[in-house]
C-alpha cells in the first residue's frame, strides 16, 4: 500500500486522525517539502508523535528515483507525507497515476490546503475566484509577466485571485507579500514603460489582501490598497496574497472589520 498524506497548513497538530493512524502503521516514512513547508513544527516532533523515523527527500529523490514507490513495489507499506493537502501539487497526482498504472494499491489521506483556507480567511467568497497563480522569485533572465495577466483576466471576468509565492526551501528562501506586490508594480512599470498602458490595470491603488501563517495562532490577514501593503511587516513565512474583484457587501464589510481595509470600500458595493 502507497498513501499519500496531507500534513495540512502548520503544524503536526493539523494531521487528521485518519493520517496518524496510517502514519503509525506503515513500515517507511517519506518526505517532501519542496512543494510546501510546515514551519510550526519540526521533523523530531513528527517523529515522535508516530513513532518512527522519517526520510526526507529531495527533488530528484521524489521526481526522478521515485524511491517511495520502488518500496512500495517490493511490498512494502509506505507513506509519502506532503504540507496541505497531497493532491494539489500536478507531481502529486502523477504519482497516483504512475502507481495505478504499476499496480500499486494506493490510498489519499487529505489534509487543509491554502487553497481554501487562504480565500476563506480573507473574506472572499470561494466561488467567485478564478485562475490560481504563482510568483516566482526572479532572476537576470526570468521575469515572466503572466502572474500579473492572471491577475488582470481574473479581473476583466469579475473573479477573485489567489496568488501564491514562491517557495524555495532548500535555500530557506520563502516569499513575502511585500515581495510579491513589488513583483506586480515592476510588471505594472514594464507594461507602461512598453506602451501597454491599457494593459496595466493593477496598480499601487488597487485593493489587496495580504495573508500570512495561515493554521497558525498568528495569523495575519491585513487589505488595503497596494501602496500601503507594500511596507505593511507581515512577519514570518509562509505568505499568499489575495486581488479582490466587485466585492459583494458582505465581502466588503469583512475586509473593513476584519481585515482593516478602508471603509471607503463600502461606497462603491
């Protein structure tokens, strides 16, 4: 048996039941966390609460060697424990398909995923969000534009957008909303300075929402108009960023509440 288990959003605390239980009773332990991280809590503590050791592996370990499933081909019952939920990554459910088509019983234990934690908190309504995007951390030969065009499809149809930051764990390099929205004003520049300017319909007087530690106690979720998130400190990772579209009321007086976006919001719902 091969089980693919959700972690959830923070700390050990936010395994299910039913993933302890299958932790527990499989011989091997694999791990991965290029794809997410759990920052509440540590491998020790993980280890101690299922009784035994877990192999962690990296990228070419998962993608390439695939080892979890040549172990779980010889017989053996194994588990490869992943942050939120397991199927959410497309690697993850590759997986799934490459251990039906070699005959290897499998089963999926879900766990939270940021991908409805993160529109729930920030008050949105999950239904009215559309295309899910990432930034990434640039570099002197990659900086692509089409975070930022999600964005503004998503906006000409009237749909939310959640907008995932980049990850790179095995530099213990994590995003930060303040990153990720100075990300979006150079793309905004870039546009402009091309003549696209009718293109650049994101700029530093849009609304967003800034979240931070989602499943933790501090939890941060703070809206307010681009130029005055920018600098706002959001503390420790993991962060995410939400671009609201036509606000329902509803939405809006949670963001002005809630979340200590301007009340002026409420004029134009």
């Amino acid at each position: 048996m091969l089980y693919f288990v959700g972690l959830g959003l923070f700390d050990e605390k936010d395994i299910s039941l039913k993933g302890l239980e299958a932790l527990k009773s499989v011989e091997i332990v694999y791990a991965e966390f290029f794809t997410s991280h759990l920052f509440g809590s540590s491998f020790k503590t993980i280890e101690k609460l299922i009784g035994k050791e877990i192999k962690v592996l990296n990228r070419h370990e998962v993608e390439e060697e695939n080892v979890f499933m040549k172990e779980a081909i010889k017989g053996q019952d194994v588990a490869l424990i992943i942050g939120g939920d397991p199927l959410i990554a497309t690697t993850h459910t590759d997986f799934l398909v490459e251990a039906k088509k070699k005959g290897i019983e499998t089963e999926v234990i879900h766990g939270s995923s940021i991908l409805s934690s993160a529109p729930g908190i920030s008050g949105l309504q999950a239904y009215k969000f559309g295309k899910v995007t990432t930034i990434p951390f640039p570099d002197e030969n990659f900086f692509p534009q089409s975070p930022y065009m999600a964005i503004a499809n998503n906006l000409l149809n009237d749909a939310h957008t959640l907008v995932l930051l980049d990850i790179q764990a095995h530099k213990n390099r994590y995003m930060t909303v303040n990153q990720g929205l100075e990300y979006l004003m150079k793309v905004k520049d870039d546009l402009i300075s091309n003549g696209k300017n009718n293109e650049a319909i994101i700029d530093e007087d849009a609304l967003a929402i800034g979240i931070a530690r989602v499943g933790s106690k501090d939890v941060v979720v703070r809206a307010g108009k681009i130029d005055e998130l920018i600098d706002f400190d959001f503390g420790g990772p993991l962060h995410c960023i939400a671009i609201p579209s036509k606000l329902h009321i509803v939405e809006a007086e949670y963001l002005v509440e809630v979340c200590g976006a301007p009340r002026e919001i409420l004029d134009g719902v």
